[in-house]
C-alpha cells in the first residue's frame, strides 16, 4: 500500500468509527482541551510531552496550542509510524518529535519537561499505570506540571481534583506539580 492510500484508509476508518462523531466525543475534546489549556505553561521556550499517541488529535492541538514542537510517546510502532506521516502530509506547523517505546519501562529521561500530558484511554490501557505515572513525574523539570486527564476507568481514582460526567463517561483531571 502507498503512503497516501494508508492515510486515506486512516481518515477513512476515523471518520466511520460512531464514537468520533458522537455528542460524547465533542463533548470529551472540548473538557479535557478546556481543563488543558489554562494549566499550560506560559515560558517559552517550553519542553512538552504528551504520552499515549492514539490517532494523535490531541498532539496536533497541543503543537498548536502551545506553538512548539512537542515529545509525543507511545508504545505501538505503527500508531508513531502513521502519526509522523500524517503530521508530514497535513504540514503541522509543529511536528512532534515522535518516540516510541513503552513510557512505563522506557526512559523518559529526568527533570526534562516543563509539562507531560496523560490524557485520554491511555492509563487505562497502560499495562501499570503506576509506574507510567510516576515516571512521567521523574521527568518534570523544577516547576513542571504532570497533567491527567483519566478517561475510561472503572471506578474514578480516589485522588483525583476534579471529575466531569456525561451520562457513561466521566473523566477525572489531576494536576502535579515537580
Ligand atoms: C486510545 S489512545 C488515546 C490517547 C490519546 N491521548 C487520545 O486521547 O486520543 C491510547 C494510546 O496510549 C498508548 N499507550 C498505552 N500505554 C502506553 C505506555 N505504557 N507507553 C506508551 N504508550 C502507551 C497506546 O498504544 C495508544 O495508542
């Protein structure tokens, strides 16, 4: 298959999937960009990290949003491979630097960022969430913010600051600070 057959497939199969284009969904992106947005470093230059890449939505807004190129991790080489070329061909004015290993065994190096995202299904899925989240601390730079937003847990963790609920789904927000 050709580059541009395999992201036509992609766009093709995001936008028939009826979770993308549901009341929930909008609803989602707009909560977890809303919480986001204002907890978002303001120093320039900024050190960004979001793990847990998916389709990479969330990554292309956070470039945007923070006007930078930021380190986007996952663990699936084909969900790295397709987001890299689908950041190329749309011409994000911000490219991540795309790494791919599994954030909660794999280095993320120490006192790096100045904000690490976790959003989504991504603790969820991940195979030990403590770890993963207790490195992604490890790798906050001296006032850098860890910033969750937890979707798709059974039960809502104990700690978190804030839950938001739309009928099913919640999501819990959590913010640490280094
Ligand atoms: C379904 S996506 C959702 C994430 C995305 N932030 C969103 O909200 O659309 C979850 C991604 O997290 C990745 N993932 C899960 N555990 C991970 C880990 N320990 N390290 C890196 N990536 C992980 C999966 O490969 C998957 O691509």
């Amino acid at each position: 298959m050709t580059e541009d057959a395999e992201l036509l497939a992609h766009y093709v199969e995001r936008g028939g999937e009826p979770w993308n284009v549901s009341l929930e969904a909008s609803w989602l992106d707009y909560e977890l960009r809303a919480w986001v947005k204002p907890r978002l470093p303001v120093k320039w230059p900024v050190a960004a990290c979001n793990i847990g890449i998916g389709v990479g939505l969330w990554d292309d807004w956070l470039g945007h949003e923070l006007g930078a190129s930021i380190t986007s991790i996952d663990a699936d080489p084909e969900v790295c491979r397709r987001f890299r070329l689908r950041q190329a061909r749309e011409r994000h004015p911000n490219p991540a630097i795309v790494r791919c290993f599994d954030a909660s065994t794999g280095s993320l190096g120490v006192g790096r960022f100045d904000v690490i995202t976790i959003v989504g299904s991504t603790l969820a899925e991940a195979v030990d969430r403590v770890a993963l989240e207790a490195r992604a601390l490890a790798a906050l730079a001296t006032g850098g913010v860890l910033l969750i937003a937890d979707v798709g847990n059974r039960e809502p963790p104990p700690d978190a600051d804030e839950l938001r609920r739309l009928g099913e789904i919640w999501v819990a927000f959590r913010e640490r600070r280094a």
